[in-house]
C-alpha cells in the first residue's frame, strides 16, 4: 500500500469543509424542468396535431400539461372526430377514419432547441402497458425521415408480445422513407428482477453524442453505441451524408396502438411524467473518474445483513456525469463478500454500500474491500476501502479511507442483447 502524500491530506481537509466541492453538478447548458404550470413552454415545444405517424390510433391534441414539478401527458380513450376523413377506402391511414378512439400528446422543439454533440439526461416515469407506446427521442434538422436521422433514446412496447424498452438509431437507405435500424430491446422482466418497481419508478435516459459515437443508456446501463462511421447516409438525396453531425431536435410523445399493441383491454387515461430534459451541449472527450468517497466507513458490529456503511459518491470532472459503482476483484479485495452496492440512480442517483453478511468485532476491526467506479461511457476507477467493524469497546477508526489509485482503464462494459437489424 503506498502512503499518501501529504497535499491529499489537505485536499481531504477541504473537501470536508466545503461539501459543495464534491457534490456539485456542472449546471447543463439548456434544460427544461418543466417546472411551470400548464401546457409546456411554447417557447420550446410545440404540439404535434392529429394523426402524425405509424398509422397509430391515437389523435394528437394538446394533452400534457405541467404538475408538480413534471410534465404529464396523458392518453385517453375518447372519440374525437377526424376533420381530414374523406372516405374509408381513402389509400391515405390519415383520411379513411372518421374518428380516433383515443387522445394524447407528442411536443417537439423542432425549430425551436436543437443542439449538436453532448450529452443529454431525461428523467421519466413511463406507462408501462399493452398498446402504450412512449417514447424520448431526436430527429435532424435538415432533411427528410429517415435520412435526417433519428435517435430512439426510449421505446417501450411489446417486442414478440414481451414487454421491453428499445434504444435505436436509423438512418436513410436508398429508398425514400425506407430506414435502416441499429435497434437494441431489453425485456423489462430483466429490469423487475432487479428493482421489483421499476415499472413505477423514475428512471434516467442517456444520450452520449460525440464525434465518434451515439451512446444509449438508462440508469447507467447501457443500452447501445452506434458508431458514427455507421451513421452514414449512402446517398443524400433526402438528407446528409452525416445525420448526426448536424443539430437534433427532441421529441417527447405517447403513442397509443401501432408498433405498443392492442390497447383495448388495457385502462385508461394513461399517464407519461417527465420530471425534466437536460443537456450539456459539447460534453465530450470523457475523462476516468479519479476518487470515490464514502460518508462513512464505521459499521457496529453484530447488525443484521443488509444494513447500510454509507453513500458512495465518486469524483469526475465531466458534466452530468452518471456513476455505477461494484465490488471487484484484485488487490484490497479481501472481503468483498461481505459487503453489496444497491445503484438507486433512477431515483436519486445515490449508491449505498451495505453489509452482506453480520460483522463480527471479533473476526477482526478491519475489512479491505475494492470499489469500482464505472462512468456512463465505461471509463473506471477502482479504490480499496477500509471498513472498519466497531466493537463494543472502544478502537481506533480512521475517518478517512486508504486509496491506492489504479488509473482510470477505458474499458467498455458489455451490452446485453445487442441485435443489429438492417432494414
Ligand atoms: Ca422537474
Ligand atoms: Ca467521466
């Protein structure tokens, strides 16, 4: 173990004076907290009206409003009559219904906020049912769909009947109008198994976009990267040979049937909540993570499994950064088995360390574990820590933890069902 060098001594001191230094957050460059009352910011969104796209059953109207903090939206199931009906043999879905059966809302900020490179944060609440559709996603500027791309942050529908969430790219083809896809779905069932909840819960959807990659994620996990050399336009017709290294706008809607199912057996009014849409334009070239602190390394002993040591909180200079933390193996992993990480990022982006096992005095005051923090784009940082088992009688504790920096390892976690379609 090396010894510390004395200004890290120092810096410990200040960042116990001054919390802020480590909890701080770089302010994003353009946000919506949807903090308001009524409709969303005009100034921002607009409304999409009517029958839009994918043949869906639902009438676009202005059904989201602001509450509490958040913008819901809503779908219904309401009869609203189609001003564009002509006849049912009319070859145009937008024409040959007479009615929609149901109501709901899509807002976009199309010539309104576009941003090109960074990384954006959407904190969400989605409905999770047969014939829901939600979705977070982006679009191009400049041309036509497909060819001005677009970025699928969130799907959720039923992929062969199984509940999932997707995170897509598509570009155009040759074809007008004809997209090709780099599609990825996760059955929620692998999300439940973990967070028995998650279907109620809040959760953080990620857009990483640079100069090299489009990279997906909720809650930490990711979900997809796509290479920009993949993001290529064969011809441009219809748009850029780069879609995505132009400007994208956002797009936050419900849709209800179409690719979500059948929704006749499911109840309405279904309810979409977006706490708020952050972006830190131009964050990019991430850097490693480069300390973890915990609040607390002290733990009586004796106490049941499961209780909680502390918070974990880990140092890096990139704006809005996400950190996943996990015990690994290597030096300083004596007693990893001991201990256990709950990831509470879809809620508070709090990771606790907990006991895995009843912590005797007796088996010794000192226990070695190696934490690792994993930031969004897979960069990490490992640390052992120091948990000290407090006994009945008095010992001595340090109140700050022993590091042995490791350097940040560029590595990228695996993506789980990854599933290239070309369409
Ligand atoms: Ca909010
Ligand atoms: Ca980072």
């Amino acid at each position: 173990m090396k010894k510390r060098p004395f200004y890290l001594a120092v810096v410990a001191l200040f960042r116990v004076m001054d919390p802020l230094w480590v909890c701080a957050e770089t302010p994003p460059t353009w946000s919506d907290e949807f903090d308001g009352s009524g409709p969303p910011n005009p100034a921002t969104w607009t409304f999409e009206q009517g029958f839009v796209r994918n043949e869906e059953l639902q009438w676009y109207t202005n059904n989201a409003t602001q509450v509490g903090g958040v913008l819901v939206i809503e779908a219904r199931r309401e009869q609203v009559l189609n001003p564009n009906f002509t006849t049912p043999a009319d070859a145009d879905w937008r024409k040959n219904r007479e009615y929609a059966d149901y109501t709901s809302a899509s807002i976009a900020s199309a010539g309104k906020y576009s941003f090109q490179y960074g990384r954006m944060h959407v904190r969400a609440k989605i409905p999770c049912f047969t014939g829901s559709w939600p979705a977070i996603w982006t679009l191009g500027n400049a041309g036509e769909w497909p060819s001005n791309g677009e970025c699928d942050i969130l799907e959720y529908y039923l992929v062969g009947g199984v509940p999932s969430i997707l995170a897509n790219l598509a570009r155009g083809t040759t074809t007008r109008w004809s997209a090709t896809w780099d599609s990825v779905s996760k059955p929620v069932s692998q999300l439940t198994a973990v967070n028995a909840s998650w279907k109620t819960a809040y959760h953080i959807w990620t857009m990483q976009w640079d100069q090299d990659n489009v990279r997906l994620y909720v809650d930490n996990i990711l979900m997809n990267t796509i290479p920009q050399s993949w993001i290529v336009n064969s011809v441009t017709t219809w748009g850029p040979q780069y879609p995505f290294k132009q400007p994208q706008y956002i797009l936050l809607n419900l849709a209800i049937g179409g690719a979500g199912g059948d929704p006749s057996g499911t109840t309405f009014p279904l309810h979409y909540e977006v706490d708020y849409v952050r972006v830190w334009e131009g964050a990019t070239n991430n850097v490693a993570p480069t300390d973890i602190s915990l609040t607390t390394n002290n733990v009586a002993e004796n106490l049941p499994f499961g209780t909680v040591v502390g918070n974990l909180s880990a140092t890096d200079a990139d704006p809005g950064e996400v950190i996943s933390y996990s015990l690994v193996t290597g030096t300083g992993s004596t007693n990893n088995s001991q201990f256990q990480i709950a990831f509470l990022s879809g809620e508070t982006k709090t990771s606790v360390l907990k006991t895995a096992a009843v912590l005797s005095y007796a088996d010794g005051a000192a226990r070695s574990i190696r934490v690792r923090a994993t930031d969004i784009e897979g960069a990490t940082y490992d640390k052992i820590l120091t948990i000290n088992v407090l006994g009945g009688e008095s010992v001595e504790t340090s109140t700050e933890n022993m590091s042995i920096p490791e350097g940040g390892t560029n590595t990228l976690s695996a993506t789980e069902d990854k599933a290239k379609k070309e369409g």
